[in-house]
C-alpha cells in the first residue's frame, strides 16, 4: 500500500469512499490536447471583449451575494434551448457535473439506485458514490450500441431510481435514438424513476440529429442536461445546466447552497449567450475535423465509431497504450479510456488534428 492511501485510510471516511481513486484524466504539458473533449478553438475575440465587459459591470457588485435564483442567465438559457422552455424549465449550477450531483443529492443517496451504460462517462459512478447512492451498471454489447428494449428491461430489472442515459455517449460519441428515452422513461413509471438525458455534446450532432428536449412535454421525471463547456468553449467558466420541469427545479433548491453561481459566472454565461453564433461557428469547424478524423482513419483501417460529437472513439489497435506514449511522445495528448483495443481522440483545429493524424500514421 503506498503512503498516499494508508495515511487516507486512517481517517474516518465514509466506508463506501474507500479504496476509491479521484477523477483523474492527466493534466500534462503538451503542445496538442485532445483528451478531455474541451472546445480546441479559444473564443473569438468579440466574445472575449463581451465577457471582460459583463464582468467588469459584475464586479461593481461583488460585495454583495450574487442572484440566488440567476433569473436573467435562466431566461437567456430558456431562449437558447427553444422548444417553448421559459425560465422555470431551467436550472444551472458550476458545470453539468454539480448539476448532475445536484439531480442525486435530491433524488438518490442511501437505498437508491443510479442506472447507467457503460462504456459511459466516467463520473457517474463517483457523483453515485459521492451521494451515497449505489452505482448499478448494465454494459453495452460488443459494438457499443444500446437498443430501447435492452435499455427498458434493464430498467425494470434493476428498479433503478434514476437512469442516466448520455446522448451522443461519452467515450463512444454516438447518439441514441429517441426510442430509447421512451422506452427507459415508460420503464420507470412503476417506480418513479427519474431519467436524466445528458446532452453534453448535442451541439456537435450531425444535422437532424433529435434532441431529447422534443421529449419534455407530459413527461415530469425527464430531465436533459446540458453544458457551455463543449460547444460554447468555457470549460474553464464552469457552467451546465438542465431543462425539465419547473417542480425539478424546485427540488433542486432544497440541496443547492445558496448563491452557487457566482456573480462572475452569471455575467461571463450571460455574455457568450449573447454572442452564440460567434461560438456555434466555431462547432461547424469542429465538425469538419471530427468527420475528418473518421474518413482518415477508415482509410488507416482502424475501426473509428460514428460519431455525434467533438470526438472519435477508435478500435483495431493492437497496442493501444502503446499508441498513447508514442503520440504523447510527438507532443499529442489523447485519452486511454481503458476499453481494450481502442482510444478517443477530441477533435483539433485544423493543425492539431494533422498532428495527430500524422502521429498515428507513423506510429501504426
Ligand atoms: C464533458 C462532459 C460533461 C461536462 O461537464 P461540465 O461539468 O459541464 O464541464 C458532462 N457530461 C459528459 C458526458 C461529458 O463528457
């Protein structure tokens, strides 16, 4: 046992935290980063100088608590999404992830059951574990894909209390069927499940593409989440939100802390919203370099799943840890999702992506 942990294991910690490890995707030095799907092209300089001016107007006021109930950023958020939302359909909170822990703090924790589908995003077992909620996953068959019945009997089978579907899926980057919220959401009637459709990376999914948002009518216990940091490039704002109904926003309230978004935050979401086309131009761009990637390594012939988001999950690898040191190597940063014979790729600005593509060319 190394020092770390034995010094952790001597304090009190909740024994269903023990022996767990952090989230910890590398957060190294290197010229080209495509491991952690965060917007590769830097906002334009008209959203930057919005920014610095909304902020500068904030700042005036940091002396005093920030809107509790951010009414403003929910109405532009409201305007945003469309689909008939108004503000109360909407809640925000420091990243989709404090949304989604948010979402299990009021409907999990001790006795209740959190369903998802791995391969998935990584952190939904650690917002179960940090809220006392037991994690049960039902994998995926072989090629990654998750059907409507599969999914409604999984539900059922479990009685699980929330589901997490993630559409486009994160690693794999493809996106469900409508069908298969349907399904999951009728599933849960008998026990009253909440369903949460994570929509991170909706933004990049090809034209035509349903957004689980069409679903939200007559349906209470749906929620969709979303996030400003792919598509609008403020990973580092932290910003996510979700649209359902207006009573999930009211559960929401008894476990936020209160003036969880920060002034800052609120005035810095508020600017790039003003300024969304500048920042969805930027997403067809990406799009162009994610459906690159898969053309390119088709031709490699490496196996590149379809792909609905700034990414590319990728299989026929022999060595694919192998692959990952040698493109860290040549200064190009991707992510070992530890599935074997694949790896995902975020896609680059036009430059970074001929780094990595030429990489991997040299490398295979
Ligand atoms: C990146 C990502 C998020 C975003 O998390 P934030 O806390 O909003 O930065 C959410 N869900 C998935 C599946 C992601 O990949």
């Amino acid at each position: 046992m190394n020092d770390q942990l034995e010094r952790l294991n001597r304090l009190p910690l909740r024994e269903n935290l023990r022996g767990l490890q952090p989230y910890g995707a590398p957060q190294l030095d290197v010229p080209v980063l495509l491991n952690v799907n965060e917007n590769t092209h830097g906002l334009p300089q008209e959203v930057r100088s919005a920014i610095a001016s909304r902020v500068e107007q904030a700042v005036g006021g940091l002396n005093r608590y920030p809107d509790r109930e951010f009414t403003e950023l929910r109405e532009a958020l409201a305007t945003y999404l469309g689909h008939g939302l108004e503000a109360e359909n909407i809640w925000a909170a420091n990243g989709s992830n404090e949304v989604l822990q948010q979402i299990l703090q009021a409907f999990g924790g001790p006795g209740r059951r959190l369903l998802s589908f791995p391969p998935t995003y990584s952190m939904y077992p650690l917002l179960a574990s940090g809220t006392d909620t037991e994690y049960v996953p039902v994998r995926r068959g072989a090629d990654f894909n998750l059907g409507a019945e599969q999914a409604a009997k999984a539900v059922r089978d479990t009685g699980a209390n929330i589901v997490v579907l993630c559409s486009p899926n994160n690693p794999t980057g493809t996106a469900l069927g409508l069908d298969v919220v349907e399904a999951v959401y009728e599933a849960g009637e008998a026990k009253g499940a909440i369903v949460i459709v994570d929509e991170a990376y909706a933004e990049f999914a090809h034209t035509g593409t349903p957004s689980a948002l069409t679903l939200l009518p007559g349906r209470e216990r749906l929620i969709i989440s979303r996030t400003m940091s792919k598509a609008f490039a403020l990973a580092g704002a932290r910003v996510g939100y979700l649209a359902a109904a207006p009573q999930i926003a009211d559960a929401l309230r008894l476990v936020r802390l209160p003036y969880h978004l920060s002034a800052v935050t609120q005035a810095t979401a508020l600017a790039a919203l003003e300024h969304a086309e500048a920042l969805l131009a930027n997403v067809e761009d990406i799009k162009a370099q994610r459906d690159r990637i898969v053309t390119e390594l088709t031709a490699m012939g490496l196996q590149p799943a379809a792909s609905d988001s700034n990414f590319v999950f990728f299989g026929g690898l022999k060595d694919p840890h192998g692959v990952w040191q040698g493109l860290l190597e040549a200064g190009v940063l991707i992510r070992d999702v530890g599935i074997p014979g694949h790896l995902r790729v975020t896609a680059g600005t036009e430059a970074e992506t001929t780094a990595f593509l030429d990489g991997l060319r040299k490398l295979l």
